[in-house]
C-alpha cells in the first residue's frame, strides 16, 4: 500500500467541508422538523350525536324545561310615574293617639309605601289629613324634658321649647316636624311634605276631598 502524502491545506479543506456537510443537514432536519410541526394535519373532532343522544336521555324533561326557561328575556323591573298614580285622601284623628304611631302612619301613606306600585324615587303616596293636632299625646316624660331648638345664626339667634311650649303655641308643628324627620330629606322628600295638612282642631276645609278615615292601632 503507497501513502499518498497529502498537504496541511487539502486536510482542512476536507475537514470544513465535511463539517459544513453536516451542520447543512442539521439545518434542514431541523427546519423540516419546524416546518411539519406546522403543518401536521388536524385531528378530526368525533361526531357529538351521539353524546348529545345520551345526555337527552340522562337529563329528566322537567330539569331541561327549566334550563330552556333562562334563555328567555326576563321580566322588566316596573316603575310608576307620579303623573300616573292615582291620588287619594286619608283623615287620620290624633285625640289621644301617640305623636310616633300618628307620624309614622302619615308619613307611610305620603310616601305610598302601602301600594303596590311604590316606587322609591316617584311620589306615589295620597294626601293626609290630620286633625287634633293640640290632644296629640307623648310617652314617659317627654311632654317636659323634651325639648326643640332652633337657631337663626345670629347672635342670640337661639330658642329652645319643650312640647308643652308649642303645644300652646303652635302644637301643629308637633307632627308636621315629626313627619318631616320620617321622609327623604331631598327634592322628592319636599313634593311629598306638601301633601299633609295638620290642623289644631275637628275642622277642617277638606271635606270636598271626601277623605278616608284610617285607624290606628
């Protein structure tokens, strides 16, 4: 066998040709792999027949009836309109009754809170009538020690008054301010107060009005 010398420039030739030989294949199995990854065909999905079949048959009717319910449009909230509710009068007697139990039922029946059209914020209430307002009577000892202050922002703008005070001077605002603590303090509060009308007396120049008397317990 005769050694065929070969130079020093021949053998590294070989050698990058060899290496460039399998750093290509390298390259192309590599991208062919990207490139197949790709595209690999889709599975295709099952036919859902026959579990929709099954679950037909494992569902009671009454349970599917019931799902098939919330798919409908529900019912819309209902809200009056004040120029539609229909207006009445009540006459309500505070001889003898509690100043609370009495403001609480006006302030119920200005406000429309009885009815099934209440709206909170529509005036849906009636107009109130309360006579007798000077009999009105309070509990324990609050004809003495309570008392109602008001001042007028200036200086000795301050007055104070227990209800025995304003029963003799003015015993309508007794209830009137009862009934005005128990109703929103806004603009739909103010339209409501201008419905209650409280007199000292029986009397009273609502009787075209035909009012209803309530009763209170």
């Amino acid at each position: 066998m005769i050694a065929v010398p070969v130079t020093l420039s021949e053998s590294l030739g070989k050698r990058s040709g060899l290496a460039a030989n399998n750093s290509g294949k390298k390259g192309r199995k590599r991208s062919e792999g990207l490139h197949n990854f790709h595209k690999t065909p889709a599975i295709p999905a099952a036919d859902p027949t026959p579990l929709l079949e099954a679950r037909r048959r494992l569902t009671p009717a009454a349970i599917a009836r019931s799902f098939r319910a919330f798919s409908r449009p529900f019912m819309k909230t209902f809200s009056a309109k004040a120029s539609e509710v229909p207006r009445k009068w009540w006459l309500i007697d505070a001889k003898d009754q509690v100043l609370g139990r009495v403001a609480v039922k006006a302030a119920n029946l200005l406000r429309g809170k009885e009815k099934s059209v209440f709206t909170p914020h529509v005036d849906t209430g009636d107009f109130v009538i309360v006579v007798n307002a000077d009999k009105v009577r309070v509990t324990g000892k609050k004809e003495e020690q309570k008392s109602f202050m008001s001042f007028s922002g200036y200086v000795g703008g301050h007055k104070s008054e227990n209800v025995r005070a304003r029963r003799v001077r003015h015993p309508e605002l007794l209830i009137e301010r009862a009934v005005r603590g128990m109703i929103p303090h806004n603009r739909l509060g103010r339209s409501v107060y201008r419905k209650l009308k409280v007199y000292r007396g029986e009397d009273h120049p609502h009787a075209a009005q035909q009012p209803s008397a309530v009763k209170l317990r």
